[in-house]
C-alpha cells in the first residue's frame, strides 16, 4: 500500500510541474528540458520555482537576440569591399 501511495504521489507531483510551467509560459514541447530544473514539492514552492525559470529563460533568450541583430560586430571571414547579401 505504501509503495501505491508514494507512486501515486510521484505522479501527481511530476503532472503538477509540468502543469506549473505550461501556466508559466514554457512551451508544451520544451517542458522535458525545464522539468528537471524544479525540485520543490510543494504547490506554492513549484508555481514560484517555475515563475523564476521562466523569467532566466526570458532572460537570456533577449540578451542573445540583441547581440545577434548588432550590425557592428566583427567578422572575420568578411572580406573587404564585400557587401553583405
């Protein structure tokens, strides 16, 4: 009986994480990639465990989008007098 009941307990709390993030925000394909980073049990701790993943993704996503549309970085495979395409 109690091995059932930690089973059962194992599998609500993996349905509510991965229900936690969908409410975040992270997209229903990429929740296997995200998921191992909460380790709360709690509902309250996993909704706050999620919101704050969420927001670091958020995070660095912006930060590599801004560097790649800066039109003044070096490449060093430009050739001089070559115009961009």
């Amino acid at each position: 009986m109690s091995e059932q009941l930690n089973e059962l307990k194992s599998e609500y709390t993996d349905k509510l994480r991965r229900l936690k993030l969908l409410e975040a925000g992270v997209d229903y394909g990429e929740i296997d990639t995200y998921i191992k980073y909460l380790s709360a049990d709690k509902s309250s701790e996993i909704e706050k465990q999620a919101a704050e993943l969420v927001a670091d993704i958020e995070q660095k996503s912006n930060f590599g989008d801004a560097y790649c549309d800066d039109k003044k970085v070096w490449n060093p495979f430009k050739i001089k007098g070559e115009d961009e395409i």
